[in-house]
C-alpha cells in the first residue's frame, strides 16, 4: 500500500471513530432528566390509578384487596425501573443515579413485602414496612435532589 493510500486510509478511519459519539459521554444531566421524566411520569400516573383507594381499603379490613394493589403497584414500580437503568447516565453523576436507582429497588421490594403482609392478614408488620417505604423513598429522593424531578421524586405517602 502506497504512503497516500495509507495515509487516506488512517484519515478515514479516524474520522469514524471520532463520529461514532459515545452514549455516555453526551449524557448531562439535563439530557437524563429529560429521558427519564417521561419514564416516571407514566409510573406515577399508574400508581395514582393503581393505589387510589388503598388506604380506606386497610382501614375497611379489605386487606387482600389491597394486597392485589400494593403487588400492581410494584410490578409498575419495576417496569419503570428496568427502564430507567436503559437511560445513560451523566458520568459525573453515576455513582449517586446507581445509588438512587438502588432505592427504587428497594422501593420494589418493600411494596411487594407489604402485599405479602397484607394477604397474610399482618396489618401491622404491613404498617412497619410503609414507615420504612417512606423512609427510603426519602433518602432515595435526597440522592437526586439536584435533578429537581417532578414525576421521579418517590412519594409513597402521596397514595398510602
């Protein structure tokens, strides 16, 4: 191969590389709260539909009931979140968005726990695991407070 050609052909490919932008280092986190309020928004309005009703539904005694909702609730909850993990993350921010996206799947996991309590006619240890869905929603919520979500800001006692 001729010193030209060779020398076209390092040119060309250099300026593929350098075309192919990486998905990562572009994210700001403008660009993320702007791929992931969309996301949120949908759960939330899901939730409100899901969980309207919950709390007169505990208090009435119609725990299985809402048990069946606290268990829609979080398979809401983790469709969002195995949405929201697709999203790229602003590099800066990815250790505390990993952190918060933690949080979400804790959040899953104690709405599952409290439909178990609930069908299992545990009022009570259900109540404690509320106390401990807003505590967490809180320190996720404290993760991301830069990000001023609207739709991705966890409020649990917003429905419960």
């Amino acid at each position: 191969m001729s010193g030209k050609k060779l020398v076209v052909s390092l040119v060309a490919v250099a300026a593929l590389v350098g075309a192919v932008p990486s998905m990562a280092a572009d994210a700001t986190p403008e660009t993320y709260k702007a791929e992931v309020e969309p996301i949120c928004k949908v759960n939330t309005e899901a939730n409100e539909k899901i969980l309207k009703g919950v709390r007169a539904k505990v208090k009435s005694g119609q725990l299985d009931a809402a048990a069946k909702q606290f268990r829609a609730a979080a398979k809401a909850l983790k469709k969002a979140r195995a949405e929201l993990l697709q999203v790229p993350k602003p590099p800066a921010d990815a250790t505390r968005l990993t952190k918060w996206l933690g949080y979400v799947k804790t959040e899953v996991q104690l709405f599952e726990t409290v439909a178990t309590k609930l069908a299992k006619d545990e009022e009570t240890s259900a109540q404690k695991m509320v106390v401990r869905l807003i505590s967490t929603a809180k320190q996720a919520n404290n993760q991301v407070l830069d990000y001023e979500f609207r739709y991705c800001r966890l409020q649990p006692s917003k429905f419960l």
